[in-house]
C-alpha cells in the first residue's frame, strides 16, 4: 500500500527555496494575503510593501 501525503498547497513564491513546490506539512505553511508559502519562503515585509505601491 503506497504512503498517503498531504498536501496543504503550492508555494506561490516567485522564488520557492525548497527542492518541492508543495507544502506538505501544515506547520511549513504561511499563508499572506491570498496566497500560500512555505515558511521562509514568504515575501519579506518590505518586498510587500513595495508590491502594494507599484500597484496602488
């Protein structure tokens, strides 16, 4: 019988430091705004800030 995995998501991003793009442990998942991030992978404050501005 194969191993079940759960997965909590796909890292969403840009740049995913991890060799797998899927969460698969509920405690490495950060989720900021709508999208979901393994934890250390997450967009610093400043890189959000800086996204709100050039969209604003």
């Amino acid at each position: 019988m194969p191993n079940v995995i759960n997965v909590y998501g796909v890292c969403e991003a840009e740049t995913c430091k991890r060799p797998e793009r899927a969460i698969v442990r509920e405690e490495d998942s950060v989720v900021i705004g709508n999208k979901r991030y393994h934890r250390g992978c997450e967009p610093t404050v400043e890189e959000r800030e800086a996204r709100n501005r050039s969209s604003a």
